[in-house]
C-alpha cells in the first residue's frame, strides 16, 4: 500500500474522530461504480466503460441535507489496442483520479429516500500508449537486415488536476444501501471531458 492510497484513509480518521467529538451524525461508506465516457472523452480516449471505487464520509445536515465527501474515487478502462498510421499497434490504458465535495438534499426530508446532488471538486485524466515495434526500430530492422532487437515507444499524457463539476441524484434505501447516478467531469483544452457515472454505495 502506498502513500496515495492510505493519506485518504487517514483524512478519513480524522473527520471521523472531529464528526464524533462535535455529535455530529455521520457516516463512513465505500462505492463501486461505472463510468461511462461521454463527448470528447469518448471520441478522443476512449469509448469503454470503465470500473471505479472510493471511499467517501457523509455528514448529516439534518432536515433531509447532507454534505458528501468523496476522499477519493479511482476509475480504471479496459486496455484496448490502436493502430497508428505507420502500421504499429499500441496498447491504450486511461484511467482517471478525483476527490469531490457535493451537497444532497432528500426530498422526503429524512435521511432516506431519492436526492438531487451537486458538487465541486478536482479530477484528473491519464492516459498512456506503448508501441512495442516504434518506426525507430521498425527502420533499424530494416537496415540491419532484420536483426535489430525491437524497442517500445511509450506516450504519456495526462490532464493534471483540475476543478471538476458534478450533478447528480440517488436513492438510500435503508441504513445502509443506496445508488448514486451522476454526470462528472472538466474543462480541458476547450473541451468538456466528462462521464455518467452509476454505482452502489454502503455506509457502514
């Protein structure tokens, strides 16, 4: 386990422990989603969907309010492979990083039931293509007559962390269990890079 995977977790403790100290109602949870590229994403990276996870800390603002932490929320895509024109075939992985902040309200006004959400927050892209046979080694094949050892060409690109958008809605049908659909992303370069995101939620 590295630094990146257990600094949310201690964020978490401390929020837990401060929540506690103060009485306020709260609860710790852990999601499995699916996350669908939209737009530019999917024209540009890619058009498979992918499956994430992340913990998250919810407090109870009471009167049906609620304010969400997503700590951290990790989506990787299935790996796929592309041709560039040269003839050479990458392998494509993308994957993507966030930790937002939203606000739910319950329409019923309770701590169950559907809500509308929004939030804030920051999100990062990433993506790397590795070309095992790159036109460098292709040629120095072909002038040593076939005998030279092929090379990989790797292409990292990444969006770096910036303000992400989220709105969305659920269901909590208990203590427990609840579902979560929402529409998160960026603006990059002068294009929205987002995805429609659903998953299952429990708060222990």
């Amino acid at each position: 386990m590295n630094i990146k995977q257990v600094f949310p977790l201690l964020i978490i403790a401390c929020m837990h422990a401060k929540a506690a100290d103060l009485g306020l109602p709260h609860w710790l949870g852990v999601e499995v989603f699916r996350s669908n590229p939209t737009g530019m994403l999917n024209t540009a990276y890619t058009s498979s969907a992918g499956t994430g996870a992340g913990v998250f800390i919810a407090f109870d603002m009471e009167n049906g309010h609620e304010i969400r932490w997503d700590i951290n929320a990790s989506t990787t895509f299935p790996k796929k492979l592309q041709t560039d024109i040269n003839g050479n075939t990458a392998s494509i992985e993308f994957a993507s990083e966030s930790s937002t902040l939203s606000y739910a309200y319950h329409l019923n006004g309770s701590h169950y039931g559907p809500y509308v959400m929004a939030g804030l927050g920051v999100l990062s892209f990433h993506a790397s293509a590795d070309y095992p046979n790159s036109t460098a080694a292709l040629l120095a094949k072909q002038d040593l007559g076939g005998d030279a050892i092929p090379t990989h060409t790797k292409y990292v690109c990444s969006s770096g962390p910036k303000l992400a958008f989220l709105i969305g809605g659920g269901y909590d049908f208990g203590k427990h269990w609840g579902v979560t659909a929402r529409y998160k992303g960026i603006r990059s370069l002068g294009h929205t890079l987002a995805t429609l995101e659903g998953g299952v939620n429990y708060r222990f």
